[in-house]
C-alpha cells in the first residue's frame, strides 16, 4: 500500500474562489502522493445553516437564509470556471433539495434535525473543491464521510463508533486509493447504523481528519490554518505572541482542551495512539515550517496563555446544609454526563461543589432543573477562563488586571482563573 498523508483544510482557506484556487496550487507540489483531503465548510456557511435551522419553524424565511447560502456558493462555482463541470451544479441542487425535505420533516428533536441540515455545508464544499482538482488535472475522487464514519445517534456530538469506522477505512478507504492519488472527504460528519447524518461537534473537521489518519495509518497529518503554526496566545487579543516550533502531544491536548482554537481538543488522541505526527502550516505561506506535534518530550516552554469565553460557574449546594458526599457527586456527574456539560474547572468545600462549565445552549438550564428537587444552585454567566501552562507570576497577575476573579486554582506548570470584567461605573 502506497504512503498516504492526510491534508485538513478549514472554512477560511477555501473561502472564496481565490482560496480554494489557493488550495490547489499547494496540492500541485504534492502531485503523485497519495492524499486525504479533508475541507470544512465553506467561510461562515456553518453560522449561515445555523441561521436556517433556527428558523425552522417558518420555513419561507428557513428558505431565505438558505438561499443566501446557495448563492454564495454558486458564485464562487462560478468565478472558479464550474459552471459547466460535470454533474456539478446537479449534485450541489440535490444537496439544497435535502434541506428543503428536512425542512418539511420537521420535528422536536432539534439536535437531530441540526445534524440533517448543518451537514450540507461540508457536503457542498467537498463537491466544489473535487471538481476544481478534477479541472486541473489531478487523479481525484470525492468520498462521502458518511460512508466511512460510524457514530452512535448523539446528535450534534457524536461518538465514533471505532471498531465499524476501522473496518471502512480498510474495505472502502484504502482500495479507492488504487485508482486515484487524491480523495476529497468531508469534515465534522458521520452518520449513525440507521443512515441518519450526524456531527462531531462544532469546529470538528479536525477531528475528523485525525480519525481518518488513524483509520489508515497514515504518515503525517497537516492542518492548514491562517496563522504560521501554533502560537503561545492567540494574536488577535495579545501582542507580541511567538510560533512554537514543536510541541509534546501532552502538551497539544492540554492547550487545545484549554480554549486554544488552533486544533480541535479531540484531534491529539486518535494522532497520538499510533504515534502520527501533525504538522499545523499556513496556506497563506505553505513553504513556512510550522509547527510539529509529536510524542517527543520537549522541555523549557514559555508562558502559553488560552481563554475561553462564553463560560458560567455553576454553584451546588444541597437543601438540607448536608455534606455534599461521594453519594452527591456520583449523582452529579451522572446528570452532568447525560446532558453533556463539559467541566473546565471545578471545586468543592463542605457544603457546596461548583463547576465551571461551557455554556452552549440550553443545557446548564437542563441540568440545573433536574437537580433542582435536592440541590440549590446559583448560575453566573458571561465570565471567562484563562488558562495559562507554564505560567509565570507576573503573567499570571498582568491577566487579572481589570478582573473579578470568580475562582483560581494551580497544579503543577498550569494556573487556571475564571475571571469576569470588574463593571465600569459611570460618574454622574
């Protein structure tokens, strides 16, 4: 079997007709390889299919937004010269079609009907790019991800069902290389045994691209990002941030869990247990030497400072000024675990637990009401986390300036703080 590498492209490297024309001319110094090309959708096309799933409800203005998609992506069709590509333009209207079926399908579960509709975007994107490299000259087949990646029928994160996704890597993935050098696939998409579509999260192409790397034990992976590589924060809210050259998986995982956006957090794992290296380059200077992730142990890192926002302190105590013992928690993490809270932080005294948690959707008002019978709570919203590895004092009181800091806690080279803006007071 020939030596495959796995290539991920995101959302704002195939933007425009410009950019996926970029695309292309860095898989033309890659030409005779074989190559795993994973895109994301299309610039904001995610955010545009959000907008037509929440209004699904009313399904004239449903279309409207839809159509905004449709025509953004019909014209960069058109400015890459695709108009008249082959089964082109009949692919991408079936795809819209399906949008219109799942609008007419509607039901009350939301996350369901998230993943039928939401998944087009990276569906569409896949088709366009496949035909810009069959119109260039490269040996090239679309693959849908559908067909390869099995998860169970948690909606919008699901899990990788890894024993049937290993077998189709091996019995569909592997022989269409054959025939071809490069297959385009699709990110962030699944389906469950029942052929229903399904997400791994929001922002997970990069996980799926590791999934494929595992599956056929690929030599390295690349993520094409617009940054120059893994950066110690991120520069648009701190000056004078520095590429690291190398980073320790260990490391990675830690910073990506943490808030950093570079990398999907559950891309390492897959990477790491057969010991795959990743590579994170620019497609806006590709001959850069990014940054290089593998099991080396590297020491001496500076400061790497991640934030994370839109995060809420959840405050437990129970109702009759009990201990909150192993019997309470048990009980909480099982609640948390069914309603998929993702703790960054926690704590507990005598008589309280408190929890720093991601606030997506509705699901800390879920979970609060489940356990309302036995446990007060108090929710504070709108606050953020910083977390900072290999943190020295100065930077760690520099990033508390002008801060309530809610909750702090350090173990080993990691300091944590989940602040909130100390409120301007305006002089009469």
């Amino acid at each position: 079997m020939a030596i495959i590498r796995v290539f991920k492209f995101g959302g704002a490297s195939i933007k425009d007709a410009a950019a996926i024309e970029n695309v292309v001319s860095i898989l033309e110094k890659h030409k005779q390889q074989k190559l795993m090309v994973i895109v994301s959708a299309i610039g904001k096309t995610t955010n545009q299919m959000e907008e037509v799933v929440k209004h699904i409800s009313n399904k004239t203005l449903a279309l409207e937004k839809l159509e905004i998609v449709k025509q953004n992506h019909l014209q960069i069709v058109t400015d890459l010269g695709l108009s008249e590509h082959e089964g082109l333009m009949s692919d991408l209207n079936d795809l819209l079609v399906e949008v219109d079926w799942a609008l007419d399908e509607y039901q009350p579960e939301y996350d369901y009907i998230y993943d039928q509709i939401v998944s087009i975007g990276e569906l569409m994107s896949s088709k366009i790019v496949n035909a810009k490299l069959a119109q260039s000259g490269f040996s090239t087949k679309w693959l849908d991800a559908r067909g390869v990646i099995i998860t169970d029928d948690i909606y919008r994160e699901a899990w990788v069902d890894w024993k049937r996704t290993s077998e189709n890597m091996h019995s569909k993935v592997k022989p269409a290389f054959e025939n071809v050098d490069i297959l385009v696939s699709q990110g962030f998409i699944g389906s469950t045994t029942e052929n229903n579509t399904s997400t791994l999260g929001r922002e997970g192409s990069d996980y799926s691209a590791a999934i494929f790397s595992h599956g056929l034990d690929v030599q390295d992976m690349t993520i094409w990002k617009d940054v120059p590589g893994v950066l110690t924060a991120d520069p648009r809210k701190f000056k004078n941030v520095t590429k690291l050259d190398s980073l320790s998986y260990k490391e990675a995982i830690e910073m990506t869990y943490y808030g950093a956006k570079v990398i999907h957090p559950k891309t390492i794992k897959p990477l790491q247990n057969k010991s795959i290296p990743l590579y994170v380059k620019s497609f806006i200077d590709p001959m850069g030497d990014g940054t290089f992730i593998s099991d080396e142990v590297i020491e001496g890192y500076p400061p790497i400072i991640t934030l994370e926002s839109d995060q809420a302190l959840i405050s437990i105590s129970t109702r009759d000024f009990s201990f909150v013992a192993e019997h309470h928690l048990s009980y909480l993490f099982q609640e948390i675990a069914k309603h998929r809270i993702q703790i960054n932080m926690m704590q507990n005294s005598a008589i309280s637990f408190s929890v720093c948690v991601n606030d997506i959707d509705n699901r800390i008002e879920a979970f609060t009401q489940q356990i309302q019978q036995d446990f007060k709570t108090i929710v504070e919203k709108n606050l953020e986390l910083i977390s900072i590895r290999h943190y020295q004092n100065d930077v760690v009181e520099a990033m508390k300036k002008g801060k309530i800091t809610m909750l702090e806690a350090s173990l080993g080279k990691m300091i944590q703080l989940v602040v909130k803006e100390i409120p301007k007071v305006e002089r009469i």
